[in-house]
C-alpha cells in the first residue's frame, strides 16, 4: 500500500461511519479506499512519528488498513469516530513494532497515549445474511489469487500475522512477502467488485 497524499480531513458523522464500515465489512472496495482516503494521511504521519524508518511506516499502514478491513464490523460510534479508531489500530500496530523491534521501553510508553480498543458490536439480525454473503464473496475471490498471494492474506487476515511474521513462517523474504501482499490486495479489490451483487 503506498502512502497517503495528504487528504482534506472531515468531521465525523457518526451515523455516516457506521455507514461506511457496515459497507467495509461486506467486501465493498470503494467503501475501504473511501476510508483510506479519509484516514491514510493522519495515519500515516502518525506511523513516521512513532517508528524508525520509512518502511516501518508503510508496512505498518498496510497492516492497520487489513486490520479495518478485518474488523470494520466491531466499529462503534458510540465510542468514537472513524478516525479515532482507525488512528488507534495505526498506534497499536506501531507500538506492536516498536516493541518487536526492542525500542526502549520509554519511547514504548510514551507512545500509548490512546483510547481503549473498540469492543465488538453484535450484528443486527437483518445484517446477517449479508455478512455471510460478503464472507463467500471474500472467500470466492481468495481462491481466484494466486497460491504464493492468497497465503501472504490468509496468514495476516485469519491468524494475524506481520508481513514480518509471514515472511518468517514461510522463509521468503520479506520484501517478497511485501510485493505478494500489495498485489493480493489490489487484485481482491478487483475481484470483489466483480462478484458484488448488483441490483
């Protein structure tokens, strides 16, 4: 995933967030680049500010924007707005590198100046069939990718996995993981918007 440019930052509606992350969960691309679109800058800044390098950053944004994408049904906005947690996933996942990393305890601490993860929300009845119709869309178009592609996302999207971490489960190297997991996406997004219902 490439770096943000810089996006004119809205308020948040809380009505207009869920909204959106109900779109998220139920495989909608459009609806995950609007969110990309909307955060990507803010998080991305505060992905340089608290890791070491560039690369840190970038890889630390992609796995934070899977994370929406895995999670965007726990969304609440009750417990605040889009931005925030997405923001909150982005300094967690950063945190989590900076630990990993053996970065001194002090910069750790410093760090976690944030809001409690948002807890899961329960689906609305008349939601369920649609999640489970998103989740065989999403199925569908994982057996579409490539083998070497589809087992980088499988990896990050079930068992949570840094492309680090993937890198060394499977023993390649971590920018091929990198480049498997820019393509995989790109190419779910494709995928998925060709098997969406249309009306």
């Amino acid at each position: 995933m490439a770096p943000p440019s810089s996006a004119v930052p809205r308020a948040s509606d809380p009505a207009l967030d869920l909204a959106l992350l109900r779109q998220v969960a139920m495989g909608s691309p459009q609806a995950m680049r609007d969110v990309y679109a909307r955060c990507g800058g803010r998080c991305f800044a505060i992905a340089l500010r608290l890791l070491p390098t560039h690369a840190d950053a970038e890889e630390v944004l992609q796995e934070a924007f899977l994370e929406v994408w895995r999670r965007a049904r726990e969304f609440n906005p009750e417990r605040g707005g889009l931005e925030a947690w997405v923001t909150t996933i982005v300094r967690t996942r950063a945190i989590d590198r900076l630990r990993a990393q053996g970065t001194a305890a002090r910069v750790v601490e410093g760090a976690v100046q944030q809001e409690p993860p948002v807890s899961a929300a329960p689906a609305a009845p008349d939601e369920a069939v649609s999640q489970e119709e998103a989740r065989a869309r999403v199925v569908a178009a994982l057996a579409q990718l490539p083998p070497e592609q589809r087992a980088v996302v499988e990896l990050a999207y079930f068992e949570g996995l840094s492309q680090r971490e993937i890198s060394e489960r499977t023993g390649d190297p971590l920018g091929t993981v990198k480049t498997r997991a820019r393509l995989a996406l790109e190419k779910l997004g494709a995928l998925l918007e060709t098997l969406r219902p249309h009306a």
